[in-house]
C-alpha cells in the first residue's frame, strides 16, 4: 500500500509543478497583454490554481496516510 501512495503523492507533485509552470506562464502573458488577452489568462491562472489547491490537499492527506502506516 505504501508504494500505491507514494505515487499518488508522486502524481500529486507533477501536478503541482505543472500548475506552478502554467501560473508562471500566464502571470508573465498578463504583463504585457492587451486588455482583452487578460481576460482569458485570468481564466487559465483560476484553473491552474484549482488544480494547485486540489493537489495540494491530496499531497497532505497521502501523507498523512503514509505515516500513519509507516506507524503500525
């Protein structure tokens, strides 16, 4: 079971780094974007920080379950 959670958690981190990548993206497009480009990075930053969050709280609660069963 630990190994099924460690790459979970695994998966968790690829999807933060990547939601990191895309919010770094967009926040460097809204610089320099016209007013209506905006628009749209503000919407691609909203998803790319859900997905940060969700993964977020999946990283710590497979943690959390990691070393409870590291415990026993």
């Amino acid at each position: 079971m630990n190994d099924a959670l460690r790459a979970r958690i695994e998966t968790a981190t690829r999807e933060m780094a990547h939601a990191e990548s895309e919010l770094t993206r967009a926040l460097g497009e809204m610089r320099g974007g016209a007013r209506a480009e905006k628009t749209t990075v503000t919407a691609v930053v909203e998803m790319a920080l859900e997905k940060l969050k969700a993964a977020r709280v999946t990283v710590a609660e497979l943690e959390t379950l990691l070393a409870s069963d590291d415990d026993d």
